[in-house]
C-alpha cells in the first residue's frame, strides 16, 4: 500500500539515503542480517550465530522467544549497541555492521523503545521529544515534536513532567520520542512488559496504527505470543540463536516446522503417537493426523503428536475400557471452561470447551478432535522442552 510518511523538516542531503532506488532496496529490505554471529566476552557459546533476517520497508515484523535465545542481542546489533564478529547487517541498503566495519548506533537512524522507556524524568515531554531532534532549528524542532505527539495520543501534555504521566502515557512519549528524528525503522525490546494486560492491549493496537500510519519498519522482540500474532505482518520464531521459523501469523501457528515452534507459538502439549497411513495412534485415542510438508513421515513412525486446546473435544466414556482420561481439573473462564484431563500414563491433556455442562471432575472421558481436524504430527526426534 502507500506509505504515509510523518512530513520531515531536514535537508535534502538527510534524507538522501531513503531516496536509493527502491529496486535495490527491495532486495536488501529496509533491514537486513546475514548469517551475522555475535559474541559476549567471556562466554563460550555466541549469543547469536548464523542469524539472519529480512525486513522490508514499512513492514511490521516481531521476533518471539524465550528468554536466552539472543532476541535482545539481535535488535542490540541492529541498533549498534554490540559489534558483529561475522555476517553483515545492512539498514536501508548500507552496510552498518560486520567484522570489518561498524557504524555507530547514533549514526544508524534507528528509533528505540525499551521497556524501561529511558525517558529523562528532569525533562518536560516537550524536551524529552526534542532530544533526538539536535542541530535543528527551534521552530522545527517544536513543529517536530507537536506532529509526533499529536501521533502518540499524547498532544496537549508537551509541558509536563515524566513522573506526572501514567506507565502507559510514558510509553507513549517513548514512542514519540523514537519517531521524532524520521528514522529508518523503529526497534522496540518488550516495549509492553511492565504495563497490567488491559493496558498492553490497548496500547498495542494503538501502537500498531500508528506503525501503520507512518510507514515506518518495525521490529518488536518479545516473548509474548499473543503479542507477537496479534500485531505482526510477519513473526520471526527463535530456536536458540538464530531464526527457526518466519512466516505470516497464520503460517507459523498452522503450520510450525517443530516442536518448539509450536511450543512457543500457541499453548499446547505433545503426547508420543504411532503414525500410520493418516492416522495416529496415541494413548489418547486415535486421531486423524497430518504430517508438515518438511517432515517425510515413513508408516508406524513413532511422532510427537500436537495436542491443542482449542482443537480437542471431550465426550463422557461409555465403557471404562474407552481409551480417554480423567477430569481432574475444570476451571470456568466465562467464555470457556477448561478442563484438564489426566491420561492413565499420568501425561495431561488441557481441552477448551464452549458448553460448560455436563461434565464433572472425576469423571471419565474420551477425547476427539473437533470437527474431524487433523493433528499435526512431528518426528519423534529429540526434542529440547525447556520453555520458560
């Protein structure tokens, strides 16, 4: 689509390296790593190796993980905060970082948005939006600063002080303050994490509409997943230090190329199941099955089968021989009741039902998929479960 960008007062040579023929942009993107390692001091393993990722202009990706995987060594690299010992990293075309150049992080026009906000609590908003605008003439400065208020949400506050304004308002002038320079693409780290839920939310797709409206490349590292789903173009999947997975939303959660991806992309639980012809067979019964295009399942290959809340459907058992489970647990969220259900190898299986009748604790039940859907099945390859 056409991208809005917020009006810009610098000179023409400023603004020269948006104006690279956009062919050869698009094949570089707006941010591009290439099998770019990184390393701490000290540490054994890199906190980041043959790590790659393309982001196009305008384009909204965010990076999911667990804690330790290298998502925040991977925005601090682009940002210039960390040298790269192999690899390129390239922002609009240029080369920024690799083991022989590294342009400094106050020369990459990169906006950054942490989840402490690093705002300056001994400056007014105005001042704290101006910060990044130097060498500009007062009157832009401040035409500046109001545009990207007036953007945030937040216009009408320019003489307050930091410690006046809420958690969410603060993040807000984060924003504003990292959109105010025009930079190339904005890198949030868990920019949310220290608001309550209801906050994040809003917050979120407020955020969102405003990426939208300037057109600016995003970045968002985060852990949490419905975060990531729910505001992302694309979401980049981190196994541990390097990228296992990118695709749309949709893509990703229908079909992850493992395990772990699955894990972190949607609660779930994984039971062992014999895989024949379609079909699989697991202690919980024997479910329709389909195996990821990556994955050449040969006949009664032993699989780790992908046990969805919201996929599954209980019914009560007619014969104690029924292979099924136990309620143990049935906890009413409004919306949904979820019940927990415990297979006789001890395993727990969680199932998300609508209709919250009819069904107690203790009792016995067998478990089908809803509407006859497939599960997916992964190799039974060793699979490493550490999750936070």
């Amino acid at each position: 689509g056409r991208i809005m960008r917020v009006p810009w007062w610098g000179n023409a040579s400023e603004t020269s390296i948006l104006a690279t023929n956009s062919s050869s942009s698009a094949v570089s993107g707006m941010i591009h790593l290439e099998s770019v390692e990184c390393s701490y001091p000290g540490s054994d393993l890199p906190a980041i190796s043959d790590f790659s990722l393309l982001v196009q202009p305008g384009e909204f990706v965010s990076i999911l993980g667990r804690s330790g995987a290298g998502k925040t060594t991977a925005l601090r690299v682009i940002a210039g905060f960390e040298q790269v010992t192999s690899g390129y990293v390239r922002i609009g075309g240029q080369l920024v970082g690799s083991s022989f150049v590294h342009i400094p992080s106050d020369q990459r026009r990169v906006g950054l948005v942490f989840q402490d906000y690093a705002l300056f609590p001994h400056l007014s908003v105005a001042r704290n939006v101006e910060f990044g605008l130097k060498g500009r003439s007062t009157l832009d400065k401040r035409a500046r600063m109001t545009a990207v208020l007036e953007m945030v949400g937040m216009a009408g506050y320019e003489s307050r002080y930091i410690h006046e304004l809420s958690g969410g308002q603060q993040q807000r002038i984060a924003i504003a303050r990292a959109l105010a320079p025009d930079p190339l693409a904005l890198l949030m780290d868990e920019p949310f994490s220290n608001l309550d839920k209801q906050l994040r939310t809003v917050l979120r797709r407020d955020i969102k509409n405003i990426v939208v409206e300037t057109g600016a490349t995003t970045i968002l590292v985060t852990h949490d997943r419905e975060e990531a789903l729910a505001t992302s173009d694309r979401i980049a999947v981190m196994g541990d230090r390097s990228i296992e997975q990118i695709g749309t939303p949709e893509e990703v959660y229908q079909n992850p190329v493992s395990a772990a991806v699955a894990k972190l992309i949607g609660p779930c639980e994984l039971i062992y199941g014999s895989y024949n012809g379609g079909q699989v067979e697991t202690e919980a019964g024997t479910f329709p099955a389909r195996e990821l295009t990556n994955n050449s399942l040969s006949e009664l290959k032993q699989v780790f089968v992908l046990m969805r809340a919201s996929e599954l459907e209980i019914k009560p058992a007619k014969d104690v021989q029924d292979r099924g489970g136990t309620i143990e647990l049935r906890e009413y969220e409004g919306e949904f009741s979820e019940y927990s259900i415990r297979l006789d190898s001890g395993a727990l299986i969680r199932v998300r039902r609508r209709a919250a009748e009819g069904l107690s604790q203790g009792q016995r039940v067998v478990i089908q998929t809803r509407n006859n859907l497939p599960l997916i099945v992964f190799p039974n390859v060793s699979v490493n479960f550490r999750f936070d």
